[in-house]
C-alpha cells in the first residue's frame, strides 16, 4: 500500500483517480484529498483555479512539502481538465502577453477585464502560440502547471491532464464511437453525451447537470473494470497509467 496525494479540481475527479490508481497497481492504497479541501470552502477554492492557487502557493517547496505529511507522499498527483487549456482566457496570458495593456504584475486570476467583461480581454481561442489539437493542449498544461509549481528534480509526481475532461475517461469505457480514433476530441462529454438523457446506459444520472456523488460511483466502477480499453482510446490515460506503473509499480 502506498500514500497518495491528489490536488484535483473536484472531488468526483479526486474519486475517479484513486479509483484508477488502486485499479492499475491493483491494491488498495491510502489517498489525501489535498485539493480541493473537504469542505470545498478552503482557501484555495475548487475547480481549476483552486489548483493554480495550489500550485503557486508551493512553488520550489514540492519536496518539503511531500514529506511534511504523515506518512509521507510516495506519489503526488496533480489534476487540471485539458478543457481549461481550451476554455479559459487566463492560462493564456503569458502566450498572448504582447496584445495586452495590463500592466506587467497584473495576476491572471484577478485580472480586471476578465472579472468586469471577459470579451474585454485580447486573449484569442484557440490560441495559436501552441497546437489546436488534444496532445497539444494537454502538453502545454504540464508545461504551465510545471511553470507555476517549479518541482524539483526526480519527484514521484504526475500531471495528469485528462483532455477534455476525466468525464472523456467515462464515454470510453461505455461507448464505441467508429468514427473516433482518439476520443479526446470529444468537447464537454459529461453535458453533451452522459447527462444528455436521464439515463446514460441503464445509470439513472441524479440531479442533472450536476455530478452526484452516487452516479459517479456507478459510471467510475465501469471505468476501472474497462481501464485497458479507456487506455487504447485516450492517450492522455495512457500516459497517466504509464506514470503510475513507473512510480508505484517496482
């Protein structure tokens, strides 16, 4: 059994992962819901945002940080949707960075023509400092995250960036597309495939468009007995299950 550290968006992504993780290494190991905190009301906030904050609170201390715990991480996981790469204005800042007037220690997060208009900022997506496709996108958000956390060298830490999102990870397990290759291009599956209907594969999904705890449970327990083949879909669960086995797995 190994300790794990997850810093997630939410608590249904904190949920799928452990459950992923106990699948690969097949054991049951001990998790810390580092982020966001159990009562979804810390100081970091949810969601992806509540990840940055996180990430730029430890900046250069990752180490100290893992250790500090009891016991002790041997695996950090951190978690950011690949949609936030597609969707949100502010992790292109520093790409687009020549078209803006803000002034230089203007904070993304607290940008005030973001919060006032967002029409308002001149970020551009999709941004074409980088590939407008899913291993593009995912790859740029490891570089980000790795800009704002500056790990030290040789960590058991993973930046796992499902694209578009771990809901991706669902439709795998349950759908065959013969028209999808890489399911990764799929935009916002959770609205646009599993919570479309009130059922979704005989799973009644509960309080629709919002994840209940209980349909998740249901939709993650098909995700882990069908792991090999969501791994064969999306690239991005092959590299995170590639991560695991490299840590964890001697």
């Amino acid at each position: 059994m190994k300790t794990i550290g997850i810093v997630a968006e939410g608590p249904r992504d904190f949920e799928l992962i452990a459950a992923v993780i106990d699948t690969i290494t097949n054991e049951e190991n001990s998790y810390h819901m580092i982020q966001p905190e159990p009562d979804m009301a810390g100081r970091f906030g949810n969601g992806w945002k509540g990840v940055w904050k996180w990430c730029e609170t430890n900046q250069g201390s990752l180490n100290t940080y893992m250790n500090s715990l009891t016991p002790v991480l041997d695996f950090l996981v951190i978690h950011m949707d690949g949609d936030v790469e597609r969707c949100e204005k502010e992790v292109h800042c520093e790409c687009q960075r020549k078209f803006c007037d803000a002034p230089e220690s203007t904070h993304p997060l607290t940008c005030e023509k973001i919060a006032n208009n967002r029409s308002d900022c001149p970020v551009v997506l999709p941004c074409e400092e980088h590939g407008n496709t899913p291993e593009a996108g995912a790859n740029f958000l490891r570089s980000f995250i790795n800009t704002l956390l500056l790990p030290e060298d040789e960590l058991a830490v993973s930046y796992m960036i499902p694209f578009d999102a771990t809901d991706t990870w669902i439709v795998a397990a349950f759908d065959q597309y013969e028209d999808y290759e890489d399911y990764e291009v799929l935009s916002d599956p959770w609205t646009s495939i599993i919570a479309r209907a009130p059922q979704y594969h005989g799973i009644k999904i509960r309080n629709r468009p919002h994840k209940a705890k209980r349909t998740y449970e249901e939709l993650i327990s098909v995700v882990c007995d069908n792991w090999s083949d969501v791994v064969a879909k999306c690239p991005q669960a092959k590299r995170f299950d590639e991560d695991v086995r490299r840590f964890l797995i001697k």
